[in-house]
C-alpha cells in the first residue's frame, strides 16, 4: 500500500482551468480582503472572475498559474507585467494575487509559484517585482520576506 499524496504540480492555467481559479480566488476574497478590507466587492470572482481569467490565459503579458494536486486546483497566482514608462523607466512585474488552500500550506508550493513568476518576469525583461499585502496580514508578508521581496512604501487610508 503507498500512503504517498500525489504530487502537486504547479504550472501555466489553462482555458480548463477557470473554474479553479475563480474557486482560489474566493477562498482568497473571503480570508483575506473579506476579513480586513470592508471596501472590497467579496463578489468580485464570482461576478467577474470567469471573464478575467479566461482572457488572462491568452495574455501574454499575465501569468496565470496553478498549483493542481490529482486533478484538484489546490492554490493559483497571477501577474502581470507593465511597460516602463516616463516616469517609471523600468518594466516592473506585479504579483496580483496569490493562495494555496490551508491544507497544502507549509508544502514549498507558494515558494514553487513565487519561483515560477520571479522567472517569468525575468523572461520578461522586469527588472522589478512587486506584490502588496495588507498589513495586518503578518503571515503573508513573512512569507513575502522570505521569498525575497522587502518593504518598500506604506499605503495609509482614512475613512471619510
């Protein structure tokens, strides 16, 4: 008898792949932004994931990936690529979103996807790369830190 788990494979999302997504980005709506940002439309995968995502995998200069477990969706990330500009003369990637279900935390598969978008980015031509996390969310931004990225500007808000 083999009591091993399947391997998780992390790779680019496909047009199947879709409902996954929309699926991770919900569990990620409703842990993270869901608990800490009352400004945010929970809804938004729902509402307009599907959309979103599908256009996202033909996208050259997004990245959709997922981290798939026998067949299972078990986390994603997203990114995109922006083109320098005047003011910002360097092209920077953005890591939009990023989530592994609980039961598959603490495995290397958010370092394996961080990998992945560091490399993409890179094949590029980023010289940069840049994720938010909200800042009461310790968690993720230990994990972010250990992956490499450091803290750069401090978003303040005020209710009006």
């Amino acid at each position: 008898m083999n009591d091993q788990r399947p391997e998780v494979i992390v790779r680019k999302a496909e047009h199947a792949d879709v409902d996954g997504l929309v699926a991770c980005s919900r569990a990620l709506f409703a842990e993270d932004a869901g608990t800490r940002d009352p400004s945010i439309n929970v809804d938004w995968p729902r509402e307009h994931g599907p959309q979103r995502f599908a256009a996202g995998v033909e996208d050259p200069n997004r990245l959709l990936l997922v981290a798939e477990r026998d067949g299972e969706i078990v986390g994603h990330l997203t990114g995109v690529v922006a083109e320098a500009s005047a003011m910002k003369p360097v092209r920077v990637a953005s890591l939009v979103s990023m989530y592994v279900q609980p039961a598959y935390r603490r495995g290397q598969i958010g370092g394996r996807l961080i990998g992945e978008f560091r490399a993409w980015a890179k094949g590029k031509g980023a010289h940069l790369a840049e994720v938010t996390a909200y800042s009461s969310n310790a968690e993720a931004i230990r994990f972010y830190e250990r992956n490499g990225f450091t803290s750069k500007s401090v978003t303040l808000e005020v209710t009006l």
